[in-house]
C-alpha cells in the first residue's frame, strides 16, 4: 500500500456519552469514493448451535485485524457483528484489503472449517439504491474509539452482498496468512451477576429514524436505572484460567508462518505469565494486570449502532420483561423490527493494538450465539415486509432522510456542528 494518508474519521470529533448515539449533531457523511466491507459468517447459526460460537466470534473479530493490520497508520471506521464486521476504507487501500480478507476466508477454511463471506461495496453505488453511510465517533477512553454507522448502507451492503454477485472477493493466489497480531481469545466468558446475558438487536422504521433510536436507548436506559451495572463485563466476574480456552484458537489464526506448534508453545508461557500477573496484581513488562483490567471494562463494546442498534446487557428477569414488552409493542406499532437472545453468560474476544499505550478494545456478544440467533427473529419480522415493499420503502434512512439530516446540520450554530 502506498504512504498512509490521515482519513475523515482520524479527525473527526468523539463523542463520550451513548446516550447521545443518535443525536445527528454528531454524524457526518462518509466520503463519497469511499468503500464499505462486509464480512459475516455462512452458517454461523449452525454453528452457534453445534457450539462453535467462539470460533465465529474469532473469525469476525479476524476481519477487523487484518484490514487494520494491512493498513496500518490509517484510522478506519469498524463494527464488530459476532460472526463478522462491516469497515469503511478508501479507495486506495482496496488492494491491500481485498488481499489480506481472501487470506482470512482461507484460513477460516482450513483452519475451523468455516466459510467467510466477504464483499466490498462502492457507496456509490449504496447511494444510488437509496442507502447512504453516515459515521459518528464513540470514545471509549482517550484512544479508543467505536464507529458507529447510520443511514441504511451498511444494511443495504450486506444484502447486495449476499445477493447478487459482483461484490464478493474472488480467490486471491498469494500464499501466506493474513496479518493477525494483536487478537486474542484468553478470557473466560463472563456469567451475568444480575440473572442473564440479554443480546439485542433492534432496527428502526420510523420517518425519522435516528429520534425513534434516541427514544429507545433512553427507555432502555430507564429501565436499567442502575448506574452502569448492565455492563456484561464487571470486576466481579472476570476470570482468567490457565490455559486459556481459546489457546488452541488462537494459535491456529495467529502463528503465520510459524510452525502452529510453535506459536501455541509460546501463547502458553505469554499466557502462565498473564496469569501470574493477574493473581498477583504486578505488571510483568508491558502487561499492568490491575490497570488492564480496568481498562478493559472502559473498552468493551458491548452497545453500538450499524443501522441496528447492537447491545449486549446483564439483565435481571423483571428487565428482561419490561425491554421485550417495550419492543414488542414498538413492533406492534410497525415502528422497529427486533431480535433478542437470552444466555447466562457474555464472551469477549480482544483486539490489542498497544499495552504500553492503553490502546485495546474488546469485543462482546452473548454466549452460546448471541447476536447470530437475536439476528433469526430480527430476519423473521423482515421477510413478510420485503416481499411487500421495496428496499428504499422498508426503513426510514433512504435519501430524503439522510438528506433532511444534513440540512438540519446545516442551520445549528456553527460552533455545534461536528466537523465534516
């Protein structure tokens, strides 16, 4: 790839509250020559039931780390999905992209026997078909940051990509993995301290998307009420055992060139020294076990926006009840279409850029196949609305809206307006 050039997003103005996720003030439209990557898993559900979901979760999680490993020095938009991710890239980084996410989809098949689906879509082309990709920028902590992606082409892309060819990677010949340093898969799940693991998915169709998503996320917030103890990851129930699970796992997407026996050999002593540091409090080079740990609560992402609003929460049974009549009567109302999923406990897999500089971010999903199985009623609720109205019609962020968003942009005050 050529010398890394500063991107739209590197600059753009973090925002610190989620409850401030779909406030427009802070979105802005991605460049117009920009593209949109959609990887996801075929038959991730299969494989959530045959209790493979931790093996998807890494797979999706691999997506992420190769395009930023193969574009190192450029920040990029990203969404983890569970069983795959959705990342904005310009123009000139489609080479280097396409090549390290080919090598990824082989090593999904030979290594876990799992196909991984990935296209690249022009947004071009999502704007002639009614979608556009609007991107706001959630800050975890100073460092860490979360994309989040509005105004109905991230969905689109991943429908044009499922169904109709030209968009779909072809097989690339060059031998050799993908770059995949800085994943890992070490921690236990983390089992719910309030009753369960409730995985949510909820995509609006109100004619005014993003005030129908703020709406949710503050009632969600007031059935909680409790002061950030929703949070799938607590001090109380991190747990680090030694091996760890996903040793195997990770050893099989990280060796590269290396012999796997090799890697898997030094993943175990890395892994006994983690576990001394984490037992004892001390910080063995650039591993500080207190302040990781406390980082890494700050830096999961367990709530989020792709189109559809993503969360992961401990729930205790009355929530539970409250959160699915709230979202059933919103559907009632044709106002959202909505998926969700009970487990007793949340995974994480960990995508580390740099210890020394605090710079990791974790990614959530409910045990035993949270966001795949959530995604199988949200689908359901789709299909009799797509076989009636056309793809423009189905949500609310088609031109007019996207539109209208920027004009309200527009005419506030220049010094609230993020910059473009």
């Amino acid at each position: 790839m050529p010398k890394p050039l500063p991107t739209f997003y590197a600059g753009l103005a973090p925002f610190r509250d989620f409850a401030e996720v779909a406030d427009r003030r802070h979105y802005v439209a991605a460049p117009a020559d920009w593209l949109l990557v959609v990887a996801d898993i075929k038959g991730s559900t299969e494989a959530a039931r045959a209790g493979r979901y931790k093996d998807v979760n890494l797979v999706g999680a691999a997506c992420i780390t190769a395009t930023l490993n193969a574009t190192r020095g450029l920040e990029l938009p990203y969404v983890f999905g569970g069983d795959g991710a959705t990342i904005l890239i310009p123009p000139e980084a489609r080479a280097a992209v396409a090549s390290a996410l080919t090598r990824t989809r082989r090593l999904a098949a030979d290594g876990f026997g799992l196909t991984l689906r990935v296209g690249i879509v022009p947004l071009a082309r999502l704007a002639g078909e009614g979608g556009r990709v609007l991107v706001a920028k959630y800050e975890l902590s100073p460092g860490n940051h979360l994309a989040m992606l509005a105004g109905g082409g991230a969905a689109l892309a991943d429908r044009l990509v499922k169904e109709q060819q030209g968009f779909a990677l072809p097989d690339d010949d060059q031998a050799g993995p993908p770059d995949l340093d800085g994943l890992s898969c070490r921690w236990q799940p983390y089992p719910s301290l309030r009753g369960r693991m409730l995985t949510l998915l909820v995509r609006t169709r109100d004619s005014d998307s993003l005030t129908l998503q703020q709406e949710i996320v503050a009632r969600l917030g007031a059935i909680l009420a409790d002061g950030g103890g929703a949070a799938p990851v607590q001090r109380a129930n991190m747990r680090f055992t030694w091996p760890p699970a996903g040793l195997r796992a990770e050893a099989t997407l990280t060796h590269g060139r290396r012999p796997r026996w090799q890697r898997r050999l030094y993943l175990l002593l890395e892994t006994l020294l983690q576990l001394f540091a984490d037992r004892l409090g001390l910080k063995i080079g650039t591993y500080d076990a207190p302040a990781y740990r406390e980082e890494l609560r700050r830096n999961s992402d367990h709530r989020k926006v792709a189109d559809t609003l993503h969360m992961v929460l401990d729930c205790t049974a009355a929530e539970v009840a409250a959160i699915e009549a709230y979202l059933a009567g919103l559907h009632a109302e044709g106002r959202i279409v909505y998926g969700t999923h009970l487990a007793d406990s949340a995974m994480m897999t960990c995508l580390v850029f740099s210890l020394a500089d605090s710079r990791h971010v974790h990614f959530i999903d409910g045990a035993d196949g949270g966001y795949a199985l959530a995604a199988l009623q949200l689908k359901s609720q789709l299909q009799p609305l797509a076989a009636t109205q056309p793809w423009d019609q189905l949500f609310a962020e088609g031109p007019r809206a996207t539109d209208d968003l920027m004009s309200e942009r527009e005419q506030l005050p220049a010094q609230e307006r993020e910059p473009l």
